[in-house]
C-alpha cells in the first residue's frame, strides 16, 4: 500500500526513473473521444482540452510550461468562475499539501482545478494513485505533447514503485 501522508522528493540519482511516459501519446482529435472522469495535469494541457469544450473533473497546473510564465489557463480559470485551490508544491517534490488537495478533489462531484506555486510535474502519480480505476489522466510530455492514461491495476502498481523510490521529508 502506498504512503501519501509524508510529503516526499525525488533523489538527484533516481530523477531519471521520473523521466519514462506513462501511457499513449494523443492528439487533440483524440479528446472528443474520451469518456468518463477526465483529469488534467499541466497548463497547456489543461488549456488544450478546456478549448475542446471539454471540462475535466480536476485540473492542475502551475502557470509555466518548459520554464515559460503560461498564463492562458490561469486566465481562463478565472474568467470562468471555477474555484481554485492554491497549494505549495516545489520542484521534484509531492507535498501533502497536492496530496490532500488531489484526494478533496475527487471526492467530490464538483469540478475542481488546483493551482500549484512551485511545480506540478510529479503531481500525475497523486491523480493516479488517487483515482478510481478507469480514471482517465492527461499530462505533458514536453516536445512531444499529450500523454493518455486510464489507470488500471497495472498502472497504479507503476506509479506506486516510483513514489517509493522517493525520499520521504521530515
């Protein structure tokens, strides 16, 4: 069983392991055909399936990509009255603070976004490890685009190894 109730680093000799895809390349197209529970990670991300008329149940972004200030999603975020949630989160890092905020999340029917000041990279293994089975999650994979996973058993076991090779924080 997973722990996620200590917030947790990625060792400078185990950042590589962080750096393999989970699940399939997809392009836009591809968007309109997904059903079911929907999370997004990243801002260009989120802003490309929110431009599809699509709303995820949760999206999660930090106002950058590739170190660039993004501010379209945020923006967007705004203008359409959607409640965020701001929570701290550096870089290599899931703090509990994403954590709890992911878990409040998909609790409820509500759909929610959760900006992150730091990084929200690592923040598809909580969504993952969160997630009921079936949950479809779409995060970035820069210079290449977007990546679709539908967690099952399988992929949850994966995003589970990685999370216990990170350190745990005091």
């Amino acid at each position: 069983m997973f722990d996620l109730e200590r917030s947790r680093r990625v060792p400078d000799d185990k950042r590589e392991l962080f750096k393999e895809p989970f699940g399939s390349l997809i392009t836009e197209n591809d968007l309109k055909k997904i059903n079911g529970r929907l999370i997004t990670v990243g801002d260009v991300v989120s802003l490309t399936v929110s431009r599809q008329g699509i709303t995820p149940h949760v999206s999660v972004y930090d106002g950058m990509t590739e170190r660039r200030e993004v501010t379209e999603f945020g923006d967007l975020v705004k203008n359409d009255g959607r409640k965020i949630d701001t929570v701290i989160n550096p870089a290599g890092t899931i703090t509990v603070e994403l954590v709890n905020a992911v878990r409040n999340a998909l609790s409820g029917a509500e759909k929610k976004t959760i900006r992150v000041i730091g990084e929200e990279d690592l923040a598809t293994l909580p969504c993952i490890l969160l997630s009921p089975i079936g949950t479809n999650v779409i995060y970035g994979w820069p210079g290449k685009g977007m990546m679709l996973i539908v967690t099952n058993e399988d992929i949850k076991k994966r995003a589970e190894r990685l999370l216990n090779e990170m350190e745990e924080l005091p």
